[in-house]
C-alpha cells in the first residue's frame, strides 16, 4: 500500500516506523530537511522536503497514485488543506488528519457543519485522545499505564512493583498455581530500563515495571495482589485548563459519584473561559508552581493532582511539589519521552505520553480489517495488538503451546463468542476468535504473519 505522512515529527516518525516495518510504500513530507534526512536514513522511507498542502509537493510524494494520506504536522490548517487538494486534486481515496483546535472540532461534529463539506475520512484530535488517557489513570490510580480491549472486557495495567509487593520473587509460573482463578497474566516486564516478556520460571523483583493483562472483573484483586489496593478518587485537582484539563474537569462532572474537582490555569482570559464552561469545578486563577496556590486548592488532602499544561517541565515540578505537599497520587504529561526516566526518581506516580496515544488511535483506524485495536507501549517499546483469527493464520486449529511465538510476544486474552478466557498452554485457538497479544517492536512483524494481517488495511 502506499502512503503519504505529512508531517516527520514525533507522531508521524512513529507512524511511518510502523507502516514502513509492515512493508509499505511509505513517503514522508516535512518542510524541514533535518527532520526528512532523519527518517529516510533511519527508517525505511522515501521523503520529499517542503508544504504538504502544496500540490506541487504532494505530486513529488506520488498522490497520484497513493492509498493513504495522515496528515500530522503541527499546523491544523495545513492538515486540513492537505486533505483538501488531496481530494480535489489527486482523489486520494482515504485521508487521516490531526486537528487540535476544539474551535475546529466543535464545528466539525455539530450539525451546522456537515463533514462531507471537508474531505476527512478521520479526525484525530490529540486533546480528546490524551483526555480519555487521562480519565482512564484515574480510574486505576494505582497503576502508571492503563488501557481497555475487548470491549471493555480487558484492561492493561502497568504496575510498579514495590518492595513490599506479595508476590516479588515468586515464579511466575508458581504465582499461577497459587492464583488459579485469577484472570491475569504478566505480559511485559520492564527492568534496569529493559523490556521484556517474561518466561513462567521468570520472577518479579522491587523496581520492577510490569504490563499485567486482567478480566475487567479482576482488576481490583489483581492489584492488590501486586500491592496495588484499589483507592478512591474524592478530590482532584487539575493544573491546567487547556482543552486536556477542561476535557477532564467536565466528564468528572457528568459522573454520578460527584468527585470534588479544583482546576488551576495560570491565563486569567483562559482561566474564565473555563468557569464559564464548568458548573461545579472550582477555578482557580494562578501558577500551578506557586505552594501559595497549591495551598489554596487544598493539594495536601487531594486524592489525585493532574498536572496536563502544555509545558513538561511545568508538570514534572508541579507533580513534585504537590506529592511532597501531600497529595496521594500526581499524575503528569509528558512530552519528551527521555523525561520519562526521571519520573519514579521524582516520586510521580504515572504519566501520560501523547505521542504514544495519538499513535495507537492513528494505528487503530488505518488497520480496520482483522485488527480490532492497538496499543503503542512505552516509547514504543512494543505493541499491544487485538485481533481476529482468519482461516488461513498458522494460529487456527492449534494448541497455544504448539504456536512458534517469536521470543518476545505473549498472548494475554482470549474471547471465544462471548466468554473472555484466561489462555493457558492446552487452549486451543479457532478461527473467528479474538486474540489479544503483547509483542516487542521487533516481533511485531512476526505476530503480524502469525495473525496474517499484515495487508489487511480498510
């Protein structure tokens, strides 16, 4: 297939890695030279210097004849435009664009706007996706990664172990003896900064960062089991009103369970657009840095602070000052993804890392087919893939114990019809089921030929 990404930022460097590891004829477009001579000398790519919204350039990209256009540059007006002379111009049958601006997004889905008007076949909006990662941390505060599959039947826990975990230096194959109505497996363990996934003689040591998959009914048992006990969320406080934090602070207020949410925004201007739009969050007008105004916003008896503004280092000192005020849980955004080594030194409990969410929804919507959703792990450390067993994958009518997993994948779940199984050694996989899989980048091409989805795009 071949496809044009617009945009060699993070976002869409990480994309094209993906598409171009699956064999694609995969073109990126960028007006910085540095940024293209990156990714063609570091991925397999073609790149072309210049406007993506400029026909010119997009004809060098070859959108003559291309099947896919993503377009992410930091511009919401070039990704719109893009789209547009795409369509008119070289009728790219399938278009992607991120769009940030909620002015955009509101006129987009409201019925004063009919899409058809503008050729988007996909909207992305990074704000929203990092909002639902938000709310999705604090629904298991305990955990520094959380994310759903099977429809809601599965959750991904990422877990820091401590020293007083129970089930540290046990192996794992031993934790499954002890536990055996647990529905839960230890996908993924990061160590020393290495990720791996674990063997069942394998053990679990404090320090440790582990990726459990569990039923949605285990969860809170899961987590207690690894020292984790389920806590409740009362007060939260929320530095930051951008489109994240105000994303946030109103679906805490459609909840039944009435949390008590404060909401702090350096910007005056902005800071009373936000109370304009919230009913029963507090606003607070002041620097989310300032002890004076974390005071104010009653940080020490906060259940969970979420510091989402638009700057990293702002998060990272405003996470610290409000876990040493007393705050039982910080939650932060980040960027920069070499940052992310300092958070437990720092003594921040999870993070939120945009790039690796816009990542998994983009991945998500191109791979419509067998692949039900995916899931950029870490900084794309490794991949979490479900998927739908076709008749001609190696997988069908064997046993898991007799599949050729490449060293570095682990199945984590299974759905046959409506029953959500925990896959043990003597399961059988059939055609038709739905195989949630854990794999490392470097064996997601594997697990792809396992599944035989690699071309099986929309």
């Amino acid at each position: 297939m071949k496809i044009i990404i617009c945009g060699a930022g993070q976002v869409g460097w990480q994309i094209a890695r993906h598409l171009a590891g699956e064999r694609n004829d995969v073109t990126v477009i960028d007006n910085n030279p540095d940024l293209v001579r990156r990714a063609t000398e570091s991925l397999d790519v073609q790149g072309v210097t210049g406007f993506a919204s400029h026909p010119d350039i997009l004809d060098q990209a070859g959108a003559r004849d291309a099947d896919l256009i993503i377009a992410a540059t930091h511009s919401d007006e070039v990704n719109m435009v893009t789209c547009q002379v795409a369509h008119s111009v070289f009728q790219v049958p399938r278009k992607i664009a991120r769009l940030r601006s909620g002015a955009y997004l509101d006129a987009i889905y409201s019925d004063l706007y009919r899409t058809e008007h503008l050729p988007i076949d996909v909207v992305i909006s990074p704000e929203r996706e990092v909002a639902l990662a938000a709310l999705q941390r604090l629904s298991a505060p305990s955990t520094f990664d959380v994310e759903t599959f099977l429809d809601g039947k599965v959750q991904l826990l990422g877990i820091d172990l401590e020293p007083d975990c129970p089930a540290l230096n046990t192996p794992l194959r031993q934790l499954t003896e002890l536990f055996s109505s647990l529905r839960a497996i230890v996908a993924g363990v990061r160590r020393e900064g290495r990720l791996f996934a674990p063997e069942a003689g394998d053990q679990l040591f404090a320090g440790d960062q582990i990726y459990v998959f569990s039923h949605a009914d285990d969860v809170a048992r899961t987590l207690d089991i690894f020292g984790k006990p389920p806590q409740k969320q009362e007060r939260v406080v929320i530095i930051g009103a951008g489109n994240v934090g105000l994303a946030v602070a109103q679906n805490l207020e459609s909840r039944p369970d009435r949390i008590r949410a404060k909401l702090i925004e350096r910007a005056r201007p902005r800071a009373e657009f936000a109370a304009d739009r919230l009913e029963r969050t507090i606003v607070l007008n002041g620097d989310g840095l300032s002890a004076e105004i974390l005071d104010e916003a009653a940080v020490s008896k906060a259940d969970a602070v979420l510091a989402v503004t638009d700057d990293d280092k702002t998060n990272i000192l405003a996470s610290v000052r409000a876990k040493q005020a007393g705050a039982r849980l910080a939650i932060a955004l980040i960027n920069d993804p070499t940052l992310v080594p300092l958070m437990g030194a720092l003594d921040i409990d999870a993070y939120i890392n945009p790039r690796s969410t816009t990542v998994s929804t983009i991945l998500r919507h191109i791979r419509h087919g067998r692949v039900r959703d995916i899931y950029s792990v870490g900084d794309a450390e490794a991949e979490v893939m479900e998927a739908q067993v076709l008749s001609t994958s190696p997988m069908a009518g064997r046993m898991i114990r007799d599949i050729e997993f490449p060293e570095g994948a682990l199945m984590g779940a299974l759905r046959k019809g409506d029953r959500v199984l925990k896959p043990l050694a003597d399961t059988r996989i059939d055609e038709g089921d739905i195989v949630l899989i854990f794999a490392l980048s470097k064996d997601v091409p594997e697990v792809e030929r396992l599944l035989q989805v690699s071309i099986d795009f929309f």
